[in-house]
C-alpha cells in the first residue's frame, strides 16, 4: 500500500473495496444501506457514510465532496451525473462486469446471458461522462459456459473483478508516484 495516496470508495462490492485498500489509504467510503460494504464498515470501523437507495440527490452531493486521490466505484447502482463527476478532482475508476464496449450499464450480466453469449468478462477504466465508455485501463474475458448463476457472480465478482482491480491501481497508483503531474493531492490543497 502506497501510505501517501488515498482513496475513496462507492459502491457495493467488498473485493472492489479490499483491493483499493490494498493501494491507498481509504479515507471515504460512500455504501449502500444493508449492502456487503456497509456490513463490511461496520465490522471493521471503516470511515463510511450510508445511502438509502431512493435518495440519488444525496449520493451525488457527497460525491461532489470527495477529495482523495483515486475514488473506485464498483457496483454502485446510480450513474454519476457530468456535474458530480468534474467536481471530482482525484482520477475517478469504474469497475463493470462486462468485456467493453460489450453490455454497457447496470444488467450487464443479466444482458450477456439473455444474449446467449459463452463468455462474460470484466473491464477496469476511467469514468467519463458516458456510461462505461471511459479510457480503459485493462480488462479480461473468460468462458462461463456450463457455470451456474451463483458460480458466474463468484467468479465475476469474487477472484476476476478483485484481480483486475488489483492490477489496474497497482499501474494508475504507480503512474501517479511516478509523475508529478499526476499527483492530485498536490493540486487540492
């Protein structure tokens, strides 16, 4: 972990959250009500703040605050309108279940299945006003044929996901260590 970068997290997913940790320290993490990463907080009395999933308003305004150098959003069920995301002055990344430009937005999974499709995958990239349509940073596809719904999730979700993530902050932290430029941080105080 690189003790001089810090990170902010918002969404659901506790890999996601465990594999930004590994890279920064995590000083904001935005949670739904009842998720895995609320529980996850709790237990370990993380600095968490909880959406209610009907109060999209709110969720935006505290977006708008954060201030950390890399904010990683992976699974988080609202898209994050243009004006919230320039408020942000870290490098803000998106984690999506799917091999991009492939099954943009929310049901991507479900979408790839109805499609028939034998393979899924997972993307790591920058967020950018369009939806899932960012700079990407890595990603990988996989077969699923013959795996159940509950083995896809656990798969997609509990060792691709966390791997990829893992992988792309270890660049992007690297990158901002590296380059003046991209030390952030500097530019917020």
């Amino acid at each position: 972990m690189n003790q001089n970068l810090t990170g902010a997290f918002i969404g659901t997913r506790v890999e996601a959250l465990q594999a930004l940790m590994h890279h920064t320290t995590v000083t904001s993490i935005l949670c739904i009500e009842g998720s895995r990463v609320h529980e996850f907080s709790i237990a370990r009395n993380l600095p968490f703040k909880v959406l209610k999933r009907n109060d999209r308003g709110h969720a935006m305004n505290l977006i708008a605050t954060l201030g950390e150098h890399i904010v990683l959003s992976a699974g988080f069920p609202w898209i994050i309108d243009e004006n919230t995301l320039n408020s942000v002055a870290g490098l803000k990344i998106n984690s999506h279940p799917s091999k991009l430009p492939n099954f943009k937005g929310i049901n991507s999974i479900r979408d790839a299945l109805a499609s028939g499709s034998d393979s899924l995958g997972v993307t790591v990239h920058y967020m950018t006003p369009e939806v899932d349509g960012g700079p990407i940073i890595i990603q990988e596809e996989f077969s699923i044929k013959g795996l159940s719904l509950p083995q896809i999730y656990e798969l997609v979700f509990g060792r691709i996901e966390p791997k990829l993530i893992t992988y792309a902050l270890a660049m992007v932290t690297n990158q901002i260590v590296s380059d003046p430029k991209m030390n952030l941080r500097a530019e917020l105080t």
